[in-house]
C-alpha cells in the first residue's frame, strides 16, 4: 500500500476520533480565524478545529492531487498538550495522530 494510501486511512481515523468526541463542526470558522499565520492557528482556533479545518483538507488535497507529502510532521505533540488534563477519550485520536507523525516522518 502506497504511502498516500496509508496517510489517508489515518486521516480518517483522525475524523472519526474528532466525531466519537463530539468536536467535529457543521459550522466553519471565519475567513479571519482560517486565516491565522500562527502554529495551528494557536491564536484562533481550538486544536480540534485546526485539524478539522485546516489540517485534514490540506492534507487530503495534497494525496488527492497526487503533490508530495510533508517529510516531517509533529502534530502528536501538540495534541498531547492540548487535550492534557481533558475528559475527553482522547487515546484513538492521540494514536492516529502518532502514527501520521511516524508514517510522514520515517516514510
């Protein structure tokens, strides 16, 4: 299986998780807070909008248009951080974004 192959079917992992936890939404942040030229648009996203709104697409349309992917990827850190402390059933989610790190990482 192709490395895209492999990527995208943590990608959804990665939406499923967000699902499971009730933090996917229907309702898209502002242009503005899209906008955002901070790491994971600390300043104006949640980490779990981040990965909804800017993550997951630009990482689907990068395998969808056949584009290389990212050789380095730290995203499970960050995850870690965010959701320390949270009641949330955070450990698929946390996995998923693992093994995307790894996967892009160590190809």
């Amino acid at each position: 299986m192709a490395q895209a192959d492999k990527v995208a079917e943590l990608l959804i992992d990665v939406e499923a998780s967000l699902r499971q936890m009730n933090l996917w939404r229907e309702e898209p942040p502002t242009d503005e807070a899209l906008a955002s030229t901070q790491p994971f648009c600390i300043d104006t996203l949640g980490f779990d909008q981040w990965l909804q709104f800017i993550f997951l697409p630009t990482m689907y349309q990068l395998i969808e248009s056949g584009q290389d992917l990212p050789t380095e990827c730290a995203i499970a850190p960050m995850a870690e951080e965010y959701f320390r402390g949270s009641e949330l059933p955070t450990q698929a989610l946390q996995e998923a974004l693992a093994a995307v790190d790894r996967l892009l990482t160590d190809g």
